[in-house]
C-alpha cells in the first residue's frame, strides 16, 4: 500500500476543487466549487514528493484542452514533472499525438480517459495506438467512476460524461493488456471530505491483474486504515482536500510516515 500524492492544476494554479462541479460543457456557472486555491506553485510539491521519495503521484490538468487556460496549467505541470523527473504521472488533454511529449517532459506515465472514448464505448483503436505510442509500461488509464443504481460507471471529460461503459472484472482485464496502472476516483465523493465510497473500494480491492490507485473522499485517518483493511493493504490511494498541504486537516507528515515505517 502506497500514498500517492496529487498536484491537481486548474486556471494554472494548483487546487483542490469538487471533482463533480467541473463545468465547461455549456453550463450557466462554468467555474467549479474550490476547496482550496495554492499560493505555491506546482513545483513546490513535486520537489517535496521526490525529497520524501513518493513516486506514482499525479499531476491532473483540469481544464478543457484547446483553452487559454488549459496552456497555463499544462506550463505549470511541466515545471512539476522537472522538478521531479520520473516520479509523478501526468494526466489532462493527453493524446497519441503529445503523449511522448510529456514523457520528454519527465512524466513516468501519461494518464488517458477521454481519448480512448468515443461515443460514450472504449475505442479500442486509440487505446492501442497510444499504449504502442508510449508503451503499455508508461500507461496508465483513469476509469473514475459514478455510482448509478449499483453498477459503478464510468464518466469522461474531467468527470462530466457518463459513458456507457460498466466497471466489471471482465472489463478490466481487457484494458489491463494496455496499461500498467488504473487510477479510478469516486467521481461522487470526490472533493467531498465525507467519507471513501466503501463499496467502489472493496469492490476494486479483488482485483489483481495491474495496480489500482484509489481517489476520492478521504475523511480521515479511518479512511486511509479502511482502505488498508478492505484491500489486505495492497490498494494505493490518494488524499487531496483534507490534505494539510491543501488546507485540510490530515498530516501530510503523519500519512508519510505511517506509509514508510509501517
């Protein structure tokens, strides 16, 4: 069981934001609800991750590819992958065309979910090209989840498109051939800071075939010991909001710890 730590960028500053009120889609408001805004930049953390030798993190570029602003936290996320070249995974607007480009940039793995999608179905013509662009080894596939009824399904465009596709074990053996790792949030409790979704977790907990990263929701310290205790403590996770390094209450140094001397 591994901390992964996150660099989350939006409007070129690092946040932590409600995962589900992202909204670029035509939506009235079109600004998301922030957590907390950094008055440092990416790079601060990245430096702190390598200094305490977390590697596997991820670095999420939360605005729409194409933008003004996606630029600027793309600028602010490549200045993390320098200062920690190798440790840190980089996800947001990743294609088979500039994928390799992060990976240049630093990037251990690039993170896709939009672009093997088409049609709301895993398009498995762009997820092969871009696993042979960069290697099945340097890929990891972000299949964040909403829950409906009890089926937990998979959502794209920074959490604002339900697609068609079901997380089952069948579904994820055939996308394990492409990627090294899943990364999979709680699309519904993410940002929230009221609690892991526990069913999503133990369900994710038996599967074994590649390495799952877990996001969304950690409360607390019981979180992190409940992840431990539904995935025998072999499912890695995330804690963004409740982070102190994010204004939250949880100790960065106390989670480090208890993850290096346990």
């Amino acid at each position: 069981m591994q901390f992964r730590p996150c660099i989350d960028i939006h409007n070129g500053k690092v946040k932590q934001i409600v995962g589900d009120s992202i909204s670029d889609l035509g939506k009235a408001d079109g600004q998301p609800i922030e957590n907390f805004v950094a008055d440092k930049g990416a790079a601060y953390y990245a430096s702190l991750y390598k200094r305490d030798g977390l590697r596997g993190g991820h670095i999420i570029n939360l605005n729409m590819k194409g933008t003004k602003e996606y630029e600027a936290s793309k600028a602010e996320a490549i200045e993390a992958l320098k200062a920690f070249p190798g440790g840190m995974q980089y996800g947001g607007g990743v294609d088979d065309k500039n994928a390799k480009d992060f990976i240049e940039a630093g990037a251990s793995h690039v993170i896709v979910t939009s672009y093997v999608f088409n049609d709301g179905r895993v398009d498995y013509d762009a997820l092969s090209r871009i696993s042979e662009t960069v290697g099945r080894e340097h890929l990891v596939l972000d299949l964040s989840c909403t829950r409906i009824e009890d089926r937990f399904v998979i959502v794209t465009d920074r959490w604002q498109k339900v697609s068609k596709e079901v997380i089952t074990y069948n579904f994820l053996d055939r996308l394990a051939q492409y990627c090294d790792e899943f990364l999979i949030h709680a699309a519904d409790v993410e940002g929230r800071q009221k609690g892991i979704d526990r069913d999503l977790v133990g369900f994710l907990a038996r599967y074994k075939k590649v390495p799952i990263t877990y996001a969304g929701g950690v409360a607390d310290y019981g979180d992190i010991e409940l992840i431990s205790y539904l995935s025998d403590n072999n499912m890695d996770f995330t804690v963004g909001s409740c982070l102190d390094l994010f204004g939250g209450e949880l100790s960065y140094e106390r989670i480090v710890k208890r993850i290096v001397t346990r």
